[in-house]
C-alpha cells in the first residue's frame, strides 16, 4: 500500500512510520525544507512541503491509498498565536482536500485526548464533544476545532478514522509529544518538585508501544467514520509518583504546589518568553489544564480494533529501564 504520512518525524509518528514501512508499504513522509536534517527511519521517502502548502499536500498524496495526518503545533507557547490555528486547523483542512483529490481508500486523522475536553470526576468516551468555550490554551482550542472539522468530513462521507491519544510514555526520542518520558527522567534524577494541587487529578496514561499498534489497528481494520481513544490506565499524580518510587528507589515528591502559585509563575514566564523569545518551562494556562481530570476509556479500541493496554507499572518500569540505559544528560 501506499501511504502519504505527515507527522512522521514526531514521538509517536516516527514509529508508526518505522513499523509500516518494514512490513513492505511505501511510505512517503512530509518533511518542511526549514526542518534540520530531519532523520526519518529506514524505507521512508521524504517529500518536502509543510501542512499549511496545500498544493504540496496534494503532491505528496498523489497516487496513494491511505494518508496518516499526524501533524501538529505542539506548544505551550508561540510568539505568533495565529500558527495554531494555520497548522492544527488549516493543516487539516489542507489534508481533507489532498485526501479527496488523491481519492484515498482511508484516512487516519491522529487527533488528541484533549480534542474532547476534561472529565472532571468521570470517565470519557467518543461520544464527548468538547464544548465551544472554555479552552485553556490554544493548543487545546485549535485541537477541538479540528476535532469538529475532522467529524464533519465524516458526515460527508470522507473515509476518515479518528484517533485519540492518551498522555503518551515510553521508549523514544524528546520531542515536543515526550513530555511524559521527559517527567519519568526528572523523576529519576530527583527534578520533580512536588505534586501540582492535591495530586489526585486523574490522567490517561498511553504506553507508546500500545498506541503505535493502536495506530496501525486503525489504519487496518477501523470503520470510516469512527472514533476511537488509545488510552491506557487511569491514574492520579500519587499514584503515578508512589509506582515511580518503587521501581526506581528514588523517593516520592512531599511537597504540595499549590495551583495560584504555579500560575502566576507561569504567567511571569510568558511574560518573559515575550520580551525575549525564550519558549517558557510552563505557562499559566497549562498549569490550568493541570486541575482538571483527563480519564478515559479506551473499551471500543479494545472490542472493535483488538487494541491492547499494557498496564502502568509495566510500562514505567520498561520507560525506566530504558532510560537507564541513554548517555547521562
């Protein structure tokens, strides 16, 4: 099969593309000419273009079956706001069009968890709809919109899958998508402070094995038209932190951060990224994301696509070891 990927050289997409292109597909990446000697794994062909080119979307698309649109903004902050909204919304937009010109037979949208918004003291499914207001950062604005644009071309028939990502973890490069491996390694090295409020605000936790294969389940066997949450164990930051401490031996954060401290924080380092371009650590309206739940069932995965969800303790523990093994940083 031929495949036209984007987001290829990301956390999770590399290893998607990896996997597809060793069981004999041909796959052709979008790769941005600005982008610095991206490294794109074995069999996988580059085509140059970016996601707001539509013209280039659609040259990379000719003569395929299926596209996988993995690409995306992922920041917590830029100096130009209005990029959000050109690559995570336009660049879907760009794609839709690239996927009924070409006339592929499937197209697998990588959405997010936070396309559908918190679940504040539930568990979330696909049925979730994000409401219209009420976002905390753009990303998490600009990711809903998407999520809307991509369900509508559903309702128009285009063959598209959506997927929906948990907070992924595993073995794999840092990349704007391993913020999760990157806490597991600050824990490892004694740099995580405390707990962010209480430290009971559930999370969805994505092993990245699972999700790659999750990926590949959907592109296979996924109806069009569907959706469907990768996800893995629901857990809060104590659990989390007292699973880390076991299999490490390092000791588990005490200290409580409150919420109003760690934004205005965040709000002091906005406004510095200002003035001098330097991305922030954090940003006050992450830290608002923080107070919320993101839990969700990954149960239609799992009977529709054979989706499998390694336990948290596993995958920490395979994380851990793995990055034992990485040159000291």
């Amino acid at each position: 099969m031929k495949i036209f990927m984007t987001g290829a050289t990301g956390f999770v997409g590399k290893r998607v593309a990896a996997r597809l292109a060793s069981a004999g597909h041909e796959v052709r990446a979008l790769v941005r000419p600005s982008s610095a000697h991206p490294v794109l794994p074995p069999g996988v062909t580059a085509v140059p273009g970016d996601v707001r080119d539509a013209a280039s979307l659609q040259r990379g698309a000719a003569g395929c079956e299926a596209i996988i649109h993995g690409a995306a903004l992922v920041k917590m902050w830029v100096r130009d706001r209005s990029q959000f909204e050109a690559i995570n919304v336009g660049g879907l937009r760009n794609i839709l069009g690239a996927a009924r010109a070409a006339s592929v037979g499937r197209l697998l949208y990588i959405s997010s968890f936070i396309a559908l918004g918190p679940t504040d003291g539930k568990v979330g499914d696909e049925s979730w709809t994000h409401a219209a207001t009420g976002h905390h950062n753009d990303y998490e604005r600009t990711k809903a919109a998407a999520d809307a644009v991509a369900r509508q071309a559903a309702s128009e028939g285009l063959p598209i899958i959506i997927v929906y990502p948990g907070v992924v973890y595993g073995a794999g490069e840092d990349t704007d998508g391993s913020l999760m491996t990157r806490t597991i390694g600050d824990f490892m090295h004694r740099r995580v402070p405390g707990y962010l409020g209480s430290g009971r605000q559930r999370i969805c936790y994505a092993f990245l094995d699972d999700v790659v294969e999750g990926h590949l389940l959907a592109l296979e066997r996924g109806r069009p038209g569907a959706r469907y949450i990768l996800g893995g164990e629901n857990a809060d930051y104590l659990r989390l932190f007292a699973l880390l401490a076991e299999i490490t031996g390092q000791p588990a954060p005490t200290r409580h951060l409150p919420f109003w401290a760690m934004k205005l924080a965040g709000r002091l380092m906005v406004w510095r990224a200002a003035l001098t371009g330097i991305e922030p650590i954090i940003t006050h309206e992450v830290i608002r994301i923080y107070e919320h739940d993101w839990a969700y069932s990954s149960e239609l995965a799992r009977s529709e696509l054979g989706y499998r969800i390694t336990p948290l303790e596993e995958g920490l523990r395979r994380t851990v070891d793995w990055l034992r093994r990485q040159p000291a940083a």
